[in-house]
C-alpha cells in the first residue's frame, strides 16, 4: 500500500482509502491486498477500498479481478479493488481542464503516464508541448519555489 487517507462524508460517515500504483500484474500481489483491508478494518474499525492506480489497460484488467478468499466450497472473503487506468480514466491535456479538476488531471497524468500519443510522452509532441502547459498552468509544474 503506498498511501492511506481517511475520508469523512457527510452522509456515510468515514471510511478508509488505500492507494496502491501497479505498474504491472504481480501474481503474489493479490495476497498483500487482501492482508491490507483485513489488517485496516481490524485496526481502525472503519470499511477500507482498496484504489489501484495502473498505467496500462492490461495491468488495469488484471487488478480489476476479484481476489476470491477460502475453499472452493466456501469463499470467506472477496476483495473488489476499485481501479483507475487508461481505459477508464479520461485524458485530461488542456490546462484550463486540469485547473477546474485537479483530482482528475492527477489520476489522468498517472493513468496516461505511459500513452505515447499524449503531448509531453515520448512519441507525443515533447518538450514544446510540455512548456506550453506549463505556461497556461501558471507554472503549477515547478518542482520548487520561485
């Protein structure tokens, strides 16, 4: 698990989010997450969801499977991870976009990192691309201060 945020709503109380990046199928993988939201629900008394964030469509398809827990008499347990990947996460590459939803534009750039016809990536327009966004964001890319 990379990052844990507790989320208050207003209407259904608060539950746990487990952020996970996946940059391709790890077999054993499944085990950890199902240790994740038992370990999370046990210590913290609140329902966990399990966000894995993919890069490409395949390893998007293979997080999405559901991790069946027990014999195959009597499954005591499933986990449904919640997925965010280029299939099924727009391509957010106008500024004024990326401004109005910066949750969106942040799991967009995660989920396109990999897409070679998007502006910035290799293959998509380069540099010129990237210094044009820059400007339009107001120089939100800056790594530092100044």
């Amino acid at each position: 698990m990379d990052t844990l945020f507790r989320v208050d709503t207003a209407n259904d109380g608060a539950f746990l989010l487990a952020v996970e990046a996946q940059s391709k199928p790890v077999p054993d993988k499944s085990n950890s997450w199902t240790y994740y939201l038992a370990h999370l629900y046990a210590r913290y008394r609140l329902p966990p969801i399990l966000l894995v964030v993919c890069r490409d469509k395949a390893t998007a398809s293979w997080a999405a499977e559901p991790v069946r827990v027990g014999p195959p008499f009597h499954t005591s347990m499933v986990v449904f991870p919640l997925v965010l990947g280029p299939g099924n996460v727009p391509a957010v590459i106008d500024p004024d976009e990326a401004a109005d939803d910066l949750a969106l534009a942040v799991f967009s750039a995660l989920a396109h990192a990999k897409d070679p016809g998007l502006p910035g990536r290799a293959g998509g327009g380069g540099g010129q691309h990237r210094r044009r966004d820059r400007e339009a964001m107001g120089g939100m890319h800056r790594s530092r201060p100044g």
